[in-house]
C-alpha cells in the first residue's frame, strides 16, 4: 500500500511538474493581461460600433503590413458583426484595386462579394495574415488553469493575448542586449523582442464618430482604446458567427435539460409498477 501511495504521489508530482514546465515554454516572460469584452461569457456579442473603429484602425495601420486574405468585405455588413451598411459596404470595397484576370486591365475596383486583397509586399519580412490570428495565437494556459476554464467559459486567450501584446512594449531592461531591429515586448510568445514596431500610439487615428458634433461619443484615442477596438475587430474577423454559435448552444442545453427531465419521468410511469 504504502509502494503504491508513493508511486502514485510521484506520478502527481511529476505531471504537474511537466505541465509547468509546458506552460513556462508556451508562455511569453508576462502573462497576457485580461481585458473586459463585450463577446466574452456564454451571452456576450460583439458591439458594432467598436467593430467599426477596429476596422479602421487596421485599415489606417495595420492593413500597410498585414493582409485579411480570408475575410470577404460583404460580410462587413453582418447583423451581428461590424452592420455597416450595403451603401457603406459598396463604397469600402470599391476603395480596394482587385486583380482580376477577366478584366481589361487585369484589375478592377473592388466589390462586396470580393476578399481583401493581399497588403503590398514588406521589404525583408513576411506579416502575417490576421484573419484568423486571435485564434492562431491563443495561449496555453496550461495545467490546472485550463480546467477552471471550463466552468468560468474563458475563452478569451487570443484577445487578452494580442491586446497585450499591442500595449505591451517596453524599454529594453539593463543588461539585456537587443538584436538588431528588434523591439522589446515581453507578451510576445516567441521572445522578447520582435521586428515589428509599437504600431500605435495616441492620436494616431480619429475616430469617424468623434467627428460628428451630433453623434459625438468622445470614445478615447489612446493606445488602450485603440488595441481593444482592433482586437475585438480581429477577434470578429476569426469567429465572425460567434454569436449564433452561443445561441444555439443555449438552445441545445435548454433541449438537453426538457429531454433528460422527459427521459426521467417516461422511465419512472414505463417502471412504476414493476417490483424491484
């Protein structure tokens, strides 16, 4: 008994000792900070209006490096997504020059049903796509974190990460020596310094809506304001039915919850007069 209770104590401590050893490897030198989202929770939705500003946000910065090659510019227009209008949308998509072998000069302005197109090459680097990055780049958390996860439905890992990420650049500490080129970040996963530079900072970008004297909502132009806006867009770009999974989730339990109950009581009249 006793061989067994030990064996059984070092096979624990051992798994969780890997599992902090994996973690510590999948984990940039800070943890992503959690930020509050309006998608996060089993009834949360995306907020139009931030959508909005996150799209312009990565048009007037991060679209000059980085593509959105999987994100088709007619569903800019979704109900529960950005809800730009069709006249809107029309308009966006003919901003973009759309290479086109058909047409005569084998390009043509853009329209709705067309994707984004590629962003112009970047000397000495590859970008990388953003479609589908809050997805690509969720953190591991890693053990026992995860399975708290599972009762609190955290799911925000790829948002926390990249908001971190866009607000999270430092001095280079003392004694640390910096790679040509590089930026000291410690939120970044693959090390703690990369070749793209802080992309924002305040007043960068005016908002549309702070334009407006009518509508006017004062939101912030901060680098804060900023990285949450362009992550929640981002965010949309990677689950853009987010909203409708979450529905009908909450469909299904409520099913599952009526079936067992029915299951219950049909098995209590199917049984009720046989001996036990």
């Amino acid at each position: 008994m006793n061989t067994l209770i030990t064996r059984s104590a070092v096979a624990l401590a051992l798994t969780i000792t890997l599992g902090t050893a994996a973690q510590a490897q999948e984990h940039p030198l800070h943890h992503p900070r959690h930020a509050e989202w309006t998608f996060s929770g089993p009834f949360g939705k995306y907020e139009p209006q931030q959508l909005q500003r996150g799209f312009q946000v990565y048009r007037e910065v991060c679209s000059s490096c980085h593509s959105l090659g999987m994100v088709a510019i007619r569903t800019l227009a979704s109900e529960t997504g950005p809800h730009f209008g069709e006249e809107e949308v029309k308009a966006l998509a003919a901003e973009y020059t759309i290479t086109d072998a058909s047409a005569e000069a084998g390009e043509r302005p853009g329209q709705p049903y067309d994707y984004f197109p590629p962003a112009p090459p970047y000397p000495g680097a590859n970008p990388p796509d953003l479609s589908l990055v809050t997805k690509a780049r969720a953190i591991n958390r890693g053990f026992p974190t995860f399975v708290f996860d599972v009762f609190t439905q955290y799911q925000e890992t790829g948002p926390d990460y990249i908001y971190s990420l866009l607000t999270g650049y430092e001095e280079t500490p003392a004694g640390v020596e910096a790679p040509e080129g590089g930026y000291y970040n410690p939120y970044f996963i693959a090390g703690a310094f990369l070749a793209m530079p802080p992309p924002l900072s305040d007043g960068l970008v005016s908002y549309a809506q702070n334009q407006d004297e009518d509508t006017r909502n004062d939101v912030p132009e901060t680098v804060d304001q900023y990285a949450k806006d362009v992550t929640a867009f981002l965010m949309w770009t990677a689950e853009p039915h987010l909203v409708e999974r979450k529905a009908m989730g909450f469909s299904v339990m409520i099913f599952l919850v009526i079936f067992a109950g029915l299951v219950y009581y049909t098995k209590k009249k199917v049984w009720a007069d046989v001996a036990h």
